[in-house]
C-alpha cells in the first residue's frame, strides 16, 4: 500500500540537465528521508508539467545525476481563483500551502480597507519564500500544478483583472444573507472566491464587490480563523463544483 | 461592527468568585490587548455554561475583581464525534483548536496499526497542555463548549463505547467507493467521523470499522495533510448535518 506520507519531488524545466547539488534540500531527502542509492527511483514532477519516475545515477561532487520518464501532460488547474486579504505572514503560509494542495489555479492576496500595510513587507513576500509554500501544497497533493500568486495588490486592481465569465462569491459573517453551503451555481463556470481576512471588509470593500458581481455568502455561525475559513470555504465550493 | 478578532475569555465556574491573579495570561489579556481599565467590560464565558460581559473592579496585588452578568445556558453540543488516528503533536494541536472551533462533542485520538506510539507520551498528553488549545479553539468561535477528549486508546476500545444509535463515517483514501461530499444521511442523527491519520488505516482498522457499522467515505483524488482533512471533513459533514 502507497502511505499518506507520499514523497513528489518537484523540478523546474531549467534544472532537469544537470546534476542536483548535494545541498540542494531535494538532495538531501532523496538520499536521507527516501534513502535513495544509485540505481534506485521515485516519484518526479516538472513544475506545471508532467509527473513521472526518476532515477539516481552516479552521485559525485558535482551532484545528484538523475533521468526522467515522464507520463502525460497535466489537466488544465481547476478553474478556481482565491482572493483573501492579505493576513499577517504565518496566515499566509498556511494559506498558500493548503489552498495549493486543495487545488486553485490563482491566489491573490490583496490590500483592502482593513489589512495591514506592513504585512506587505514581510520577507515571505520580498524574499521569495511564498513560493516554497507553494511547493509544500502541490507535493503534498501529488501535484505539479502551482497557482499563479499576487501579493499587495489593492482590492479593485484585482477585481478589475478577473476573468470575465466566472461565478463570484464573497465570504462575509456580518452581511451575507444565504451560507456557502446552499450555494447551487453550476459546475462548469470558474469561480472566484474572495474572503476578507483578519478583519472582515469594509463597508467601501463590500461596495466594489457587489458592483463587481460578487454574491455575499457566509459559513454558519461560528467565526473561523482565516486559514480555517479558506480551507472550509474551498472544500464546499469544490464539493459543489464536483471536484471534491 | 464586531473585528473578527473577537475576544471571548472563558472562566472555570471555580474561578469566578475569587480575584483573577495578575499574572494569569488571561488578565495580562485584559489590561494589555483589551485595554480596559476599572469600570470596563468585555465578554465571558463560563466552560460548557452561559456566555455573559464581565466587568472590571478594582485591581489590587490580589489581581482583577471581576462581577459577571450571565445569558442563558447554551444549547447541547453538536451531536458529532471526531475520531483520529493519534497523530504528531503539532498536529494534534492544530486539530485540537480547529475541531472545537467548528464544533464537535467528543474528540478521540486513538492508537492503531499504524500509529506511533511515542506521540501518546508527548507533553501535549502528560502535561495537560491539550486544554489550552481546546480554549483557544471555542474562544475563536465565540463559543463555551469545550469537547470531551481521549487520546491513546486502542480504536477497538474507543468503538466500544461510541454512542449507539450514531452514522458513523470513516475517512478512506484508498479503499472508498464513495465522496463525503455525496453522504445523505439524516440531519437529526449523532454522527461518528473517524479519519486513520497520517499513515492511514491498516487492514485490520478497516476490518474494525466495517464491523463498528462505518461507512468508508473520500475526499477527493487529492491527498491532504490530517489537520487540513479534519477541517474539510468536519465542513462536509457540518454542512449536510445543516450546521454550517
């Protein structure tokens, strides 16, 4: 039997030529968690392409020496796009990570009314660390398939850069009159979920999402923490979409 | 409007009569996030008893002088039993938090085939630390109610004593026909969730449940991490059961 704990191992396109660095983290769990030798394989993917076996060759100071078989191409992303906003750092982690790992093809997490300006500067946004958590997401899923992301954007930038044809749905405990739960909008339309972050939205916030199409639904009467309310809130619309 | 960050504080009905110590991390609590000062109030609860405003007194070296304006008792809690396979600490904690936070009766984390015995002997366990982050869980969700909880019993003894009349649904990537998502059972009956945890079920746990009267249900194609399986999971059934 395969365990939970399943081990896909992510490259980029770029690095499939050359050897693996042993310091490379990668390295090190194929030949310490995997206790991988030469000769010996595991599961593979390219980033945004295909899954696959690959197989240790030499190990020497140039690195790990690999080969690939690769299966078929992936499935478009699920036509999902999550918009949240923009909650201090560690929320951010986790959201990135399990938003990927349930499936969306976008992640925006945007400045309203109500967030904090300095979370915008966090090295996880400066330094390039978000993206880590994206990869965490999509191994854990056996996945390869990383959703586009945008940070510090504000609100009504977003909103004006959504695809045109998608069904949008904004979580709000205060206004919203109908739970996600009921929500019965068809499988086959994109959808866009928006959910307001540590503070809620404002009323201005509320505003732009009602003129940019968004019906206000709620999650019951309980109030979750936003990384619990992201993963609650994908979970039912990807129920009702089918996926799930 | 009402932040989000609420700020219910829960009371043991033992502490109620006597001042509360200044160095509790509930007072420091109220002095330094609430900012309240003599004469201000701000809500209460008492474990599994009414919700209420608290008012502040004096402070003086015995600590906070606290007077207490109680509502009504709260409802029974919601008839599920959350059941899962005794995981690594730090898992247990987020699991601890977010199913109090949605909202659970009884909470058993069992040992199985497939479990590592050495988690049962966790601080979190032998400490007493798993309280707190019941607490943390109910005071997120404006809630008194603190679930009953077990862990380190084997998963027959804890199936003996489920309640009798209880759907009982066990969580199974490999070996379910069928989604969570499509489940119908009836909204008025106690329900049983039981998920393996993060090596899953052995055969044998399979055998147990099959015979225990559960129901193998999945969550999709995509493997998720056990904290963010109970969220999604306890979101379907919550759903269904019109919780949520």
């Amino acid at each position: 039997m395969r365990l939970l704990r399943v081990n896909l191992i992510l490259f980029e396109p770029a690095e499939l030529a050359r050897p693996l660095p042993r310091t490379d983290p990668r390295a090190r769990h194929i030949l310490e968690v995997l206790r991988r030798q030469s000769g010996g394989t595991f599961d593979a993917g390219q980033v945004n392409g295909p899954r696959g076996k690959a197989t240790l060759g030499a190990i020497d100071p140039a690195g790990l020496h690999l080969t690939f078989a690769w299966g078929p191409p992936p499935a478009p992303p699920d036509p999902i796009t999550l918009l949240v906003g923009l909650p201090r750092p560690q929320t951010a982690r986790d959201i990135l990570r399990d938003a990927t790992t349930l499936g969306v093809s976008a992640l925006h997490f945007v400045r309203t009314e109500k967030t904090e300006a300095s979370y915008a500067q966090s090295t996880l946004w400066t330094s390039g660390e978000w993206r880590r958590h994206l990869w965490t997401g999509a191994e854990q899923a056996f996945d390869t398939r990383i959703p586009e992301v945008t940070s510090g954007r504000r609100l009504a930038d977003v909103l004006a850069t959504l695809p045109a044809a998608s069904a949008r749905l904004a979580l709000d405990h205060y206004e919203s009159p109908s739970p996600l739960s009921g929500y019965t909008g068809a499988a086959a339309t994109p959808h866009v979920l928006a959910l307001g972050g540590e503070r809620g939205w404002s009323g201005p916030d509320r505003d732009a999402l009602r003129q940019g199409g968004f019906q206000l639904v709620h999650l019951g009467p309980r109030i979750l923490r936003t990384e619990t309310a992201v993963v609650a809130a994908l979970t039912l619309l990807r129920a009702r979409l089918g996926l799930m």
